[in-house]
C-alpha cells in the first residue's frame, strides 16, 4: 500500500503528517517505510532519527558532442524540448541543468557525435528507525531536476506493507513523480488563504491524475470554514483536522514527533491512518495491527460510521478549553484528549 502525503504549498505539516503516520503504524505492528521525496529540502530525518547504513550516488546521463564529428546539421536542437542542446553557426552548446537526459539527441544525431555521460544529481540514502524504513533523496546543490532522483527514492523503498512517500511541495514535476503510482493521496492543508488557494490547485493536479484524494486540515481553528466548505464542494473527504496548540509547535521546534510529545494526538493519527488505508482500498492493513489503531483511535466509543468527522463538525477532537499546555487559545478547535 503505498501513500502519497503531498500539499500545494510548503510549511503546511506535510512532513509533520508523514512521519507521524509512520512511525506510529510501524509501532503498531505494521511493516512501514518513510520515504522522503522532498529532495531539495528533506527534512523527515530530523523527526525519525534514522541510522543511515547505504548511501548511493544517483546520476543522470548528459549528452557530450564531439566538434570533429559533428556537422551541424541542427537536429539535435529540433529534438530537444527543453532547449538543453542548441546549435549555433559554428558549434552545438549543451545546458546540462536543462537537460532532462531523455537520450533523444543522441538517438537523432546523424553523425554519432552525441555520447553521454555520467553527472552526480545526488544521493539516496537508506537506513531504519526501530523497525520503520527510512529513505530519503538528496539533491546536489546546483542541480535543478530532482524527477529522477526521486525515481531513484521510490525504487530504494524496502519489502514494506505500507509506504509513505513525502512529497515536494508545490504542484510541479516533483510533486507528479512523487504521487504517481501512490494508492491514495493525502492533501495537508492549512486554514488560511494561501493554504485554500494551494490546496484547490494540488487538488486539481490530482484529479486530472484520476487519482483518489482526502485532505487534513493541519493547524485548524474554530471559525474558519473556507477548506471545510471547499471540500464539501468538491466532495473531498476531509480525514482529520489537527489542532493549532502550542504543544505541536514546541515538539516540531525540538525535532520531536507530535505523538509522542502530546498526550493523545495518537487518537487523530490512528483514525487518521485507518481511514488512509480504507480509502486506499486495500487489504494490506493485518488484522492485528487493524485492532491496535482502533483500539488507540477509541472507535469503540463512537457511533458507527464516525471515522470521518460529519459534515460542517469540527472533525473528531475534543475541546481544547483546560488544555494547560495552550493558553489563551481559545481559537485553537481541539486537544485530541478526553
Ligand atoms: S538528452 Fe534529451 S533533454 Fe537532454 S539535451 Fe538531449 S534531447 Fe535535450
Ligand atoms: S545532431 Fe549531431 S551532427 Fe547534428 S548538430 Fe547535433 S551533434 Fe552535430
């Protein structure tokens, strides 16, 4: 089962999802990998800890023309989509940080003056926290083409029952190579302008990917509705709404998961994890572990049919009023605890 935690801006708690999906399946019984796609920026590792025991150079193949050869006949610039290969009156220049190394110069070029080599793009590095994967791309400063770096994350993924990738913010290439091929997409989102605007954007790529989605409003408030009302719209399922308290802020700031430092944020994230890999349609969840998340999520409290908040209810957390960790927050929804 592999999901794909993405957002259409940075700074939403994309990450701070990720990761604390992951290590609390792979506490509860389920083979789980991270894999951070976010190569320009990963930042997953300073949650999870990992110890990183295989370290690998990914490169990419640039074309190399040889002037003796070449004559100038201009089709490998007719070819080149990404102008990375020109030919000028008296030679053929090549712009490697535009080169996607699709090999079609050298395919067309009459001549065989086009050879390609090597160039570092960067690393792939894999190793495990406790009995969770852990896989993260590292893009080398300077370089602009992280695709097939993370091609080269999601290949690197260990045996696992569920794979969690991270993606790069945005909406461009990286974020599509990091959700293709994913079961189920998860949107993080935050209740500000910025946040809605990006998130209908992400959902747009998404649903021309004919992908399925659901989202998690990260830092919600009482009172803004904008993402909610959005959602209902666009009959997106909303998953989960974690609440701005300062205890998330403090565990973030410190390089700590949020589940560990805030009694009772496991609730959300079980649920949450629950009805990921329901949505996901499949059956990879084991029965074991199924009881385990329920068990913590307390669905045996609820109702039937409450694993997703209802419509226009601030999602399944409690008041946060008496929380003595979040003063003066009344704004902030929900602690997770009863
Ligand atoms: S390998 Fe592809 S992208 Fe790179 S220069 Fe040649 S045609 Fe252009
Ligand atoms: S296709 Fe080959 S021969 Fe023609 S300009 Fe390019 S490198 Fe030179």
């Amino acid at each position: 089962m592999r999901i794909a935690i993405a957002s259409g801006k940075g700074g939403t708690g994309k990450t701070t999802v990720a990761t604390n999906l992951a290590w609390l399946a792979s506490q509860n019984g389920l083979a789980a990998a991270y894999l951070d796609c976010d190569t320009e920026e990963p930042n997953g590792h300073l949650f999870l800890r990992p110890a990183i025991d295989q370290r690998r150079e990914i490169v990419r193949m640039i074309p190399q023309v040889d002037p003796a050869r070449c004559t100038l006949c201009g089709q490998c610039g007719e070819i080149c989509q990404y102008s990375a290969i020109v030919c000028l009156e008296q030679k053929v220049l090549v712009f490697p940080e535009l080169c996607h190394s699709c090999g079609g110069c050298a395919l067309v070029c009459p001549a065989g003056a086009i050879t390609e080599t090597p160039r570092a793009l960067g690393v792939v590095e894999t190793g495990r926290c406790g009995g969770l994967g852990f896989v993260q791309g590292r893009l080398n400063i300077g370089e602009v083409s992280s695709p097939p770096l993370i091609r080269a994350v999601r290949q690197a993924a260990p045996p696992a029952d569920l794979l969690l990738y991270d993606a790069p913010p945005g909406t461009a290439c990286p974020m599509i190579e990091t959700v293709r091929g994913a079961d189920y997409v998860v949107l993080v989102t935050e209740p500000t302008p910025f946040g809605l605007h990006d998130l209908r954007l992400a959902w747009q790529v998404i649903k021309s990917l004919q992908m399925e989605c659901g989202v998690v409003v990260n830092r919600a408030l009482v009172g803004e509705t904008e993402a909610r009302q959005f959602c209902e719209q666009a009959r997106i399922p909303i998953l989960a709404e974690i609440p701005d308290i300062l205890a998330i802020a403090e565990a973030y700031s410190e390089g700590k998961l949020a589940i560990e430092a805030v009694p009772g944020l496991q609730r959300i994230f079980a649920r949450l994890l629950l009805d990921v890999t329901s949505a996901a349609g499949t059956n990879a969840l084991p029965e074991a572990a199924r009881r385990r998340l329920r068990s913590i999520a307390d669905l045996r409290a609820d109702p039937p049919g409450c694993g997703r908040p209802a419509p226009g209810a601030p999602s399944c957390l409690l008041a946060l009023r008496g929380n003595p960790r979040a003063p003066n927050r009344a704004r902030a929804i929900s602690s997770p605890d009863p």
